[in-house]
C-alpha cells in the first residue's frame, strides 16, 4: 500500500474487482497493490457494503472528543503547527489537513473552501471515526493497519460514497515506536497532487521528532546524518542518552543507521566508536559545531551535532569536569580530561593535537587529527574517540551559530502554535453516540501491536498520572515535572516559585497525590490569607482556653493536621518573621509544640512550599530568614508564567470543560481571538484565564458555538483591542511611535492615565533592542486589564524589526510619583472592598470578579 509512485487503479477495474469480492468473497483479479487488495478484503470481512449508508459508524460525542483531545494534548500540540505549516502549503488545493488519533478518531482538521462541506457530508471531520472496520478502505484507518504511509484515491475507497476523495495519510508514532496517530491531507480526487504523499510523510516525521525532543527534554539528543546539511530536517536520526550514558531513545532512522541494537538499551559506546565524556564535554560547549564521525568498515560515515538539556553545563562542573565555557577560552595544553581519553582545546594552531589523552587522537592513526592543519579557526574541537580505528574530522568552516540553531529548535517552534478550531460536535450524517464497546477506542492509545521497542529499551521515567496530567506540551512544564518525579517520597522540601495564578497549588497537590503519601492528609495553608494575630495558633495549634477567645476544646493546628501527609504552605513569603523562626524551630525539631504548653507532639510531613515573592532578595533585605529560606529549599522550582508557556491551546482545551460543567457543550473559539489571545501577557495567568472563559461561556447564547472577543469580560476585551492596536502599530510604524504612547492604554480609571503620562519612551539603541518598557499595568482595582509592553524597535539598533514580544508590567517598569502610587493604592483598596462586601465577604467569589487571586486581594486588603 505504500505507493511510491502514485497511480490510481483504472476505476473500470475496480469496479471489476469490486464485483467480484461482493459476488465471490475474493479478489481473483488482484488489484496491483497488495495493501489495496488486503483492505478491500478485511472491509469486505467486516460486514461494510459498498453502497450506501454506512449504518451504525461510530461518532464521538463533544465530550468524548474533548476527552480525547485532553488524553492526547502531546500529539496534538506538537501536531498543530506541523499541521498548520501543511495547510499552508496545500490551501489552493482545496483540501483538508486532519489528525486522527491511533484508533482513527479524528482529532482536528483545517482546511477552508468548499472541499469543507463536501468532507463533512461524509463525515470527514473531528469527532468521526476512521476506522476501517466501519468506513472500510481509507488513508487514516488502512495507514493504521498497514502501519506505513499510504494513499487512497476515488475509487480505491471501499465505500462508493467515498469515491469522490482522495486522501493520503502517515502514521506518526511516538519515541518507543507505537502508533500515536496519523497525519492525513484530503481533497477532491480531482484536485490530487502527486507530492502530497511524500509531504505527508516529512509532515508525520517532523511532528515525530518534536514528540522525541519534547519527550527526551532532559537527556542529551544527538541528530545524526550522514550529510551535514541533512542534520536538522525531517530526515536525521535522532538518539537521546542519559546522563550516564545510556541509549534511552532512538527513532527509526537512527535504528537503521545503527542497528536495531541501538534499540536495546546500551550504552552509546555500544553503538558509536565515542568515549562517553568526551561527547559529554563537546555537548556541553556553548558553540558545539557538528562532529564528523567516521565509522568502521562500510558504515557510513555520520555528521552528528548535539542539544544539552539546562543544567548540564553547570552539573559538568559540579562533576569536577572543567566547564565548557571555561575550556573553550583555554589553551590547548591546559585542556584536561586525559583521563578519560578525551580533550578539548582551543585550536591556536600550535599546539592542539600535541598532549592528547592516553589513547585518544593520537593513537588514531589519522595524521588530521583535530587540530592539525586547521590553523585558521577558532572554533574548539573535541576528539570524541575511544578506538583507534576511528577517524575524527574537526569541523573548521563557519558553523551555525548556536543562536541560530535554537531557533530551529522543534520544540521552541510549538510557541508559533497558532488559532486554535476547536471542532466539536456531531456529525448530522452519522451522529451516532458511541456504543460501551467502541467508547473503548477512545482510551489512552495502549500502543499498536508489532515490535515495541520499549519492551527491550531501558524504561523512560513515566510521570505518574496526577504529574502527567498537567503535561501539555510545554517543555518547560514538562521538564519541571520531571524533575518532581525525580524527588518523589524523598525526604525533600520543595520551593515552588512563580507569578500569582501559574498554578502552583494544583501542582503541589498533584505532587501529594503522587506520592506514597497520598492517601495521608493533604493540608493547605495560605499565609497571606491568615489575620497575622492567629498564624501560630492555627499553624501550630493551642491548649484550651490558651489565650482570650480560643476555643475551650484547643485546637491541634494545620501542622499536626498534616501529619501523613502533605503541608502546603502557600505564600510563604508573606509570614511575619516571629512566624518564621518558630517554623523553623518545628522544622528542625520535627516537632509542634501547641500554644499554651502541652508535651510537644511529632511530626511527620512532606513539606512544600509555594511563594510569588523573590524570597531569594527577601533574605537579602532581610525580609525572610536565611536559615529558614535554606530549610524550605531542598528542591526550587519555578512555574512558568502563562504567556511564557507553549502549550496554550492544549491549557484552553483543558479548561473549557471545566468552565462550562453547567452548560457542558461544543464550542470553538474565533480564530482571530484565539490569536489575540496568544499574544495576551495573562497578568493574573492560568486564573484569570479560566475565569475568561467561564465568563465566554456564560455569555454564549444558547445558539452561539462560536467565543468571540464580546464574549469575553470587559477588562480583557478591553486589553485585547489595546494590544490589537500595539500590534498594528508594530508592523505599520516599528520604531517610530514611542512607547509611552503605545505603553499606558491598557489599564482603566486613574491608573491608565497615570501611566499614558508616564509612559517609559524608547529611543537609543542598545535599550530599545533588548525591548524597553511600554509601562502601564494596574488597572484600577483590578490589576487584571494591561499589563503590557511592547519590545524597543529592532530599527533603533539597526536589526531588521521582529515581531514584538509583548513584556508583563513590572513595578520598576512604572514612573509614578510616590503619592499618585500611594493614591492609587488607595483607590483600589477601596475598590476592593466594594466588591468584597457586594460578595458578602467571599473572598474567593470577590477575587474571581476582580479577576486577580485570592492572595493578591488579601494582600490589598491588608
Ligand atoms: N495545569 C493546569 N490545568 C488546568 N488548570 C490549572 C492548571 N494550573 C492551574 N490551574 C487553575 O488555575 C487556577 C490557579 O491555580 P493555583 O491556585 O494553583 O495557582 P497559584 O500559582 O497557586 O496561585 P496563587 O499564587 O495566587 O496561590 C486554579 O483555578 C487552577 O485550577
């Protein structure tokens, strides 16, 4: 079935054939491609009929489709632009781009013009299943069962009805191999391009390769190919290695270079003639240039260039390693490693290939061992071999800088994520709901049969599934879980640091929940919301009647509550000192001892802590104890901010269910919002953003299906009109209008005028570069509305302009004398208030209106 030439079957012999497998049961007439004729046949076997409806085909309700899109937000993230940049390329065509899952669900699909319509008479759209056992002959569902590429054109579809189609599909699989899902393009069969397959094909192997980098984030990733200019397409094989060492992935173009054994877990000298440190160093360098690596006999030779995750350069110090940066500004003779048998030097000319390690270059009988005859470059090379029959090229011509090749990075290209359609809904041709029996399609992909390479790879950490859920695609995120996967039930406290409303609370009960403490007690405490008099009573707990007003009966405290279990001290930065030493105390002694005497009690708990505050600067100032700063740290984390995070798209498709559980329905959102969205800074971030679309929701008539900007709360609406206006005037005038003008428009009442006046203007070069501040930010009382900036014109520093990165609004960034900030504290104060007593003193209800966090209004209320 994979068609390397594509040439449709003569539609007068399909027929023929078609005859006779309805007549006979067989395909004697032998269609020229054997897939074709195996699908015909299972088709045939599962009971379809050619013509005609196609009764009982399955059909996800929204729901089930929302719950697909949630199990599979990896695919899809990382699908959505590989998607987006194939719609791009084939929308004179007319045709469809779609993503199914492995069960041949259809998860989304782009695609405009009037090839639309005809797609969804026949059910060619999200929440359809394309299955062969119910569509019978199809790209997605045969590409499933073949487990390779394939095209289907007209008549080759088994259903008549499909004859109209012409459709070509990939699979894509994830780094152990499994089919995921699959990447098809669709169109009228008319309107066909003899390209489309091989298009198809490079589009599912680039979006297998964001799902390794995304997956392997914290291992080292080695591209690999055999021409130098090939590293960094669709085509390089991939391999990621521990930090020990060990092959820990390997796609299926690297297994081909390297042998299936590459497969089975060994360590990477097992596969490469390389020593592991050495790679390690040259890895780790900060302008690695790709490595030329010869091996023995045929084999061909590999160009292989290497992506560090953060972090490593510095643990390679901590290893007793001399950090890359270091080595590359030395001279070759005080380059160390001898006794791994690897160098690296700074090739002056000179000297770089005399001293080498034992047994390293020189015993390599190449004679052009790095550094000899490559006198003119500066850059470092590294001998990466451990065996003399190797051969190791130094790479001497200008190599891509590091820079450059970031920006190439797959990962980081997720952030171009664009608008998001959220296709829901039911199919008014086959709108079945699915039965208990195909429901099951719509679990967690457990991985297509066949070779599974995981079975003999040495197991990659899986996140436990309270951690997994909260990965969606943002390699930041992902790499923070890893990292609290890693500490799990280790006596370890953590620090979990990060603007108001990232969502460190669900991440600290998700780390409860993961661990063997979790059916212990899981206890939040929020400092900034505790009156500062009763802090140590409710923390600590007190003996009846041990100070006026407290209950006769006493009170254990928070602390001993916890005790099992997980204490989650949030905002521990707002703690009064006296607090903190007593904490400290019970930290150390392990031990509560409750207000008013009483046997002091043991403790037993996991403790995490959580702060948007700099407590680092804190105990600079002498704000926050040193002591208890380092007894609170074991582990720090810092949750990304929204607008920093790549996995937007997949965070809304998690949250609209949440909000709309009253009014459970299919929605999607305007595209052009969605892009106004993912420019939106998100002051108050995850918080604010589910509180958006709660309000969308609720303001969605009964017939609408469609969050438009209308839909959204007025301050946001308001913002979003703002930064629309930023940005026309960044691509209309870079440069030109200062940001003072552009800065304070985003706030309300007295704030947004205080800050229009102050806007911070922009003119030199260096400053305007880096992105100067267009200040503005607290909206009034609610803080919510404009937190915006706009990055210094690129025209200032002679750059060519860039798309401008929008800035949050910083303190510093704002020019108010101190009575206008002390006035307008006051006046959201009393704003505050307001609104509070509007909500009967429900505090979360008041700070859900405002649109700010809990903490936040505790704080302004103070
Ligand atoms: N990964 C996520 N998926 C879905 N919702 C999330 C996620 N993270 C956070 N949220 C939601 O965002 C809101 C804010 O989260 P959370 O209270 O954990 O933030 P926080 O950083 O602790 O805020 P604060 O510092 O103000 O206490 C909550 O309603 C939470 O349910």
């Amino acid at each position: 079935m994979s068609k390397t030439s594509i040439a449709a079957v003569a539609p007068s012999r399909l027929r023929a054939a078609r005859r006779e497998l309805l007549e006979t049961g067989e395909l004697r007439l032998n269609l020229p491609d054997a897939g074709l004729c195996r699908s015909w046949l299972r088709s045939h076997a599962a009971g379809l009929s050619p013509v005609g409806r196609t009764p009982g085909a399955p059909h996800a309700s929204s729901a089930q489709l929302m719950r697909a899109l949630e199990q599979q937000h990896e695919l899809v993230a990382h699908a959505r632009p590989v998607m987006q940049d194939l719609f791009a390329q084939t929308r004179d065509s007319d045709g469809l781009v779609i993503l199914s899952d492995g069960q041949g669900l259809l998860l989304q699909a782009l695609g405009d013009g009037r090839f639309v319509d005809r797609a969804q008479r026949v059910a060619l759209r999200p929440g359809a299943i394309w299955d062969e056992r119910w569509r019978g002959t199809n790209a997605i569902g045969t590409a499933l069962v073949e487990r390779r590429p394939v095209a289907v054109m007209g008549g080759e579809h088994y259903l008549e009805r499909n004859g109209f189609l012409s459709c070509t599909a990939a699979p894509i699989r994830d780094p152990q191999g499994r089919v995921l899902g699959v990447l098809d393009i669709s169109g009228e069969q008319r309107s066909f391009h003899r390209h489309t397959l091989a298009l198809v094909r490079m589009a599912a192997r680039s979006v297998e390769h964001r799902l390794f980098q995304t997956r392997h984030a914290d291992a080292l990733r080695l591209q690999l190919h055999p021409e130098r200019e090939g590293l960094g397409t669709a085509g390089e094989g991939l391999l990621a290695v521990s930090e020990e060492g060990w092959i820990i992935g390997a796609n299926e173009t690297a297994l081909g270079w390297l042998g299936e054994e590459a497969a089975r877990s060994l360590r990477l000298e097992a596969v490469l003639p390389m020593d592991w440190l050495a790679v390690l160093r040259w890895a780790c360098m900060d302008d690695a240039a790709p490595q030329l690596m010869r091996r023995e006999g045929d084999a061909p030779a590999l160009w292989m260039r290497a992506s560090v995750p953060v972090g490593w350069r510095r643990r390679m110090v901590g290893m007793g390693l001399p950090s890359p940066s270091l080595a590359h500004a030395r001279d070759a003779d005080a380059a160390t490693g001898a006794g791994t048998g690897a160098r690296i030097a700074k090739d002056t000319g000179t000297d770089a290939s005399a001293g080498a390690g034992a047994g390293s270059a020189t015993g390599a009988g190449t004679g052009t061992d790095a550094g000899t005859g490559t006198g003119t470059s500066n850059q470092p090379y590294l001998n990466l071999a451990t065996s003399s029959a190797v051969k190791i090229d130094q790479i001497n011509v200008n190599d891509t800088p590091r820079a450059a090749l970031d920006q190439r990075d797959p990962v980081a290209e997720v952030n171009t994520i664009g608008p998001l359609s959220i296709e829901h809904g039911t199919c008014a041709e086959t709108s079945v709901e699915l039965t208990a029996d195909a429901s099951s399609l719509l679990a967690p992909n457990p991985g297509s049969p066949g070779r599974d390479p995981a079975a003999t790879r040495r197991p990659d950490l899986e996140l436990p599934p309270a951690l997994a859920a909260l990965d969606l695609g943002d390699p930041a995120v992902h790499q923070l879980l890893r990292r609290l996967h890693k500490v799990l039930d280790k006596p370890i406290a953590l620090l979990l640091q990060g603007e108001s409303g990232v969502g460190k609370d669900v991440l600290a009960r998700a780390v409860h929940d993961s661990g063997s403490r979790c059916k212990g007690p899981y206890v939040a405490v929020n400092c900034a919301a505790l009156p500062e008099g009763l802090i140590e009573a409710e923390l600590f707990g007190y003996r009846g009647g041990a100070f006026t007003g407290a209950s006769r009966d006493g009170a254990t405290g928070r602390l001993r509550q916890a005790h099992g279990g997980t204490l989650f001290l949030d905002e521990i930065g707002d703690m009064p000192l006296p607090m903190q030493a007593r904490l400290l105390r019970v930290l150390q002694d392990r031990q509560v001892q409750p207000l008013g005497g009483g046997a002091a009690v043991n403790v037993d708990v996991q403790l995490i802590c959580a702060s948007h505050r700099p407590l680092r600067e804190m105990v600079e100032q002498g704000r926050f104890r040193e002591d208890l700063y380092y007894r609170i740290n074991g582990l720090a984390l810092t949750v990304p901010p929204l607008r920093a995070r790549t996995d937007f798209a997949a965070l809304v498709q998690r949250l609209l269910p949440r909000v709309a559980v009253q009014t459970p329905r299919a929605v999607t959102m305007e595209p052009s919002l969605m892009t106004a969205l993912l420019r939106y800074e998100w002051p108050g971030n995850i918080r604010q953003l589910e509180q958006a679309l709660r309000v969308a929701m609720a303001m969605l008539e009964p017939w609408e299906q469609e969050i438009r900007i209308e839909h959204l709360p007025e301050d946001l609406q308001g913002a979003l009109e703002n930064l629309t206006g930023i940005g026309m005037d960044a691509h209309g005038a870079a440069g030109v209008c200062g940001a003072g003008e552009a800065g304070g428009a985003g706030g309300a009442g007295g704030a947004r005028s205080a800050n229009g006046a102050n806007g911070v203007s922009r003119t030199n070069g260096a400053s305007g570069a880096n992105g100067a501040n267009g200040a503005n930010g607290a909206n009034g009382a609610n803080g919510a509305g404009g937190a915006r900036g706009v990055e210094g014109p690129a025209t200032c520093s002679g750059l060519a302009p860039r798309p401008r990165k929008l800035q949050p609004a910083t303190q510093s960034s704002l020019d108010v004398s101190p009575e206008a900030g002390e006035a307008l504290r006051q006046h959201a104060q009393a704003h505050a208030r307001q609104v509070l007593t509007a909500c009967a003193g429900n505090v979360s209800e008041a700070a859900r209106r405002l649109g700010i966090g809990r903490n936040t209004l505790y704080r302004m209320l103070r």
